[in-house]
C-alpha cells in the first residue's frame, strides 16, 4: 500500500513501474483515489499511471469504523495515510510513505 505523495512522486518521475517491481503488487484506498483526483481535476497527466498500474482496495466496515476512530485521534495524519495504515494493520500489507 502506498499513500498519495509516495505514489505521485514516483508517477511524476516517471518510475512508477519501479514500485511495482519492487513490490510486486501496489494498492492505493479509496481516499488515496480521492486525493489523486485533485491534480487530475487540474491538468495533470500522472495520477492515470497510478490508476492503470494500483491496485484499489476497497476497505471493510470494521476498517472504516477503526479509520474514523483513528482519524480523530491522529487530526494531523492525511486521511489517506490513515486509512492505508488501518488496512496494512488489519491485513498484514506493507506501507510505503514519505510522511511516517
């Protein structure tokens, strides 16, 4: 799982697929999503890598009941991190960011 500026520091490089080598696999949540959505909505072309080469996990109930809970207690944490780190700690995944 990677958060939004990891993920768009590599898409804007163009070395996005060095990820996916490194990890095999990458997964973006949902609010990852909705983060990256905004410099698309502003003319920029490198969320599409993202889109095309992650994976998005969608999050189970109890997941986003321990998100909203941890969302209050951590108000400085970006909202994709938490909840990228809710689904690393209920699923067992790795957690790539540059903020933690």
């Amino acid at each position: 799982m990677v958060d939004t500026d990891i993920a768009s520091a590599f898409a804007k490089s163009g070395h996005f697929d060095a990820m996916i080598k490194l990890f095999e696999s990458v997964g973006i949540t949902p609010r990852v999503y909705e983060e990256l959505l905004t410099p698309l909505e502003h003319g920029y072309e490198y969320p599409k890598e993202i889109f095309e080469n992650a994976k998005l996990v969608t999050i189970s109930d109890e997941e986003q009941r321990e998100y909203l809970r941890l969302k209050e207690e951590h108000a400085k944490i970006g909202k994709g991190e938490v909840e990228s780190i809710v689904v690393c700690l209920k699923r067992g995944f790795l957690f790539s960011s540059f903020d933690l």
